[in-house]
C-alpha cells in the first residue's frame, strides 16, 4: 500500500450499485492529480475481493447496497484503507465518523468536493491515524437503528465472507484480540472484543455467562454442576462452557427465576 502523501499515488475503490454514480464518481476522481482508480465495485463481496487483490489506499463506498452494507464493508477492509461514504442519505453522517470515516459526502456529487475528500485521505494516510480493527468493529455494530440490536455478524475468512443472522449464533468466547463466534456447529474468528459484541446483541437473548464467554440462551440444553463447584452450560451442538457465580445469576434473572438452572 502507498503512503498516500503529496506527489505519491493515491490507489483508489469505488464501491457503490448503481453504474451512473460509478461512473460520475470514476470521471471526478480521475480529474484529479495523482489519483488512478484501481476497480469499480457493484457490491460488498465485489471490494472485498479488488481489496484483496489490489490493496487500494481509499475506498469510496456507497451505504446502502445489497449484500453487504457499507458498514459492514468497512468493518471487513483492512484498517490501513481510508473510507469515504458517498450517499444520497444525511442520515449515516455521524455514524460514518464513529466508524472512522475519512469523509461523508452527499450525492449528486460535486467535482470539487471530491477533490476535498481526497486531500483529507491523503491527510489520514500521511498521519497514519489508524484505528483498531477492534474499534471498527465495535463502532459499526453501533451502525444499526437505534435501539435495535445487531441482527447479523459479518466474518472474514479468509476470500471469504460469511454473514451469521444473530439468531444463529449459539456462543462466542473470547481469543486475545479476537472473538470466536460458534453458529450451527462451525467457529468462526472475528477481530473484536466480546464486550463490544456483548453490548451489540440482544440482551433478552444473549447473557454474559463468564468473562471468556456468552450463550444465546435458546441454545441452551442444559446446566451442570453444583453452587460450589461451579456450571457448566450445555448447548444443542454439545458445547461446554463454563458457567461464573456473576454469570449464574445473571441467567437466572434473564430466565425468571431459574427453574431447573440449580
């Protein structure tokens, strides 16, 4: 990846389903000095994959798009590429920052405001102000509408990208930096903490059992053990995870009652 400042190359995405604003946003990017657009994308899978295979220094990318939204394409690029959102919606601007947006501009675009946008990349490449991949995610599961929880995950894996309904998910466990999230038998790896996850999902659904460890509780089989040795809670797809005294009681409270949780 380029450094991006003045004189150097900056390597662009574009990103965005719709082939007329594609095509206005390629003609002003190429207007200005020091810019060579790297791919034109119709969809989320799309950048990901040009992302891969080109390693862009920007994206410009749309919000609202099938497969994938820009978010999530956010929360899945490298932390190195600088985001611009281009949108015909005010309504994602504050948003947008909180995900560490470089810029957020309106459709119909203006020539000249994209060249602003691109000097402020260059500005966030020359710095270096890279957020966590952590921060990212924790910050785009804050993208949903207001006081709804997060009905879906997005996972990298690899080339590909899986998207997990949040009522898929049976359990995640903390892993250093990241958060293995179990769904229908199959583990996946995601580069956030579980307390962002945590604080993310429905809370009627999903408890803090442990401080490594959530269960969404429709997933529950289970609980063994007693108060003084501990519980261990026992999934539908033969999980085992380790059950604290907080967490205990915390799923008792979500339960009402606890009937049969000891």
């Amino acid at each position: 990846m380029n450094a991006g400042g003045a004189g150097e190359e900056l390597r662009v995405l574009i990103v965005d389903d719709e082939a007329p604003a594609r095509s206005i946003l390629r003609e002003y990017l190429e207007r200005v000095p020091g810019v060579r657009v790297l791919a034109e994308c119709r969809n989320g899978i799309e950048a990901l994959k040009a992302a891969e295979a080109e390693r862009p220094d920007v994206a410009f990318l749309d919000i609202e798009m099938p497969k994938l939204n820009g978010f999530e394409v956010r929360e899945l690029l490298d932390a190195a590429i600088a985001p611009v959102f281009v949108t015909a919606y005010d309504a994602w601007a504050v948003k947008a920052f909180e995900v560490h947006a470089v810029d957020y501009v309106m459709k119909p675009f203006a020539p000249e405001r994209i060249a602003a946008a691109v000097e402020r990349a260059r500005e966030r490449i020359r710095l270096r102000d890279l957020p966590s991949g952590d921060a990212i995610a924790a910050a785009a599961a804050g993208t949903r509408p207001e006081g709804r929880p997060l009905e879906r995950v997005v996972v990298r894996d690899g080339a590909k990208v899986h998207v997990i309904p949040a009522s898929r998910l049976s359990s995640a466990r903390a892993q250093d930096d990241f958060v293995e999230i179990r769904s229908e038998g199959k583990a996946y790896l995601k580069a956030q903490t579980l307390a962002s996850l945590a604080a993310a999902l429905d809370p009627a659904r999903f408890v803090r059992v442990h401080r490594s460890h959530l269960i969404n509780v429709d997933s529950l089989s289970r609980l063994e053990g007693y108060a003084k040795s501990g519980f261990t809670a026992i999934l539908a797809d033969g999980t085992r995870v380790p059950v604290s005294r907080e967490g205990h009681a915390r799923l008792k409270r979500l339960l009402g009652g606890g009937e049969g949780l000891g």
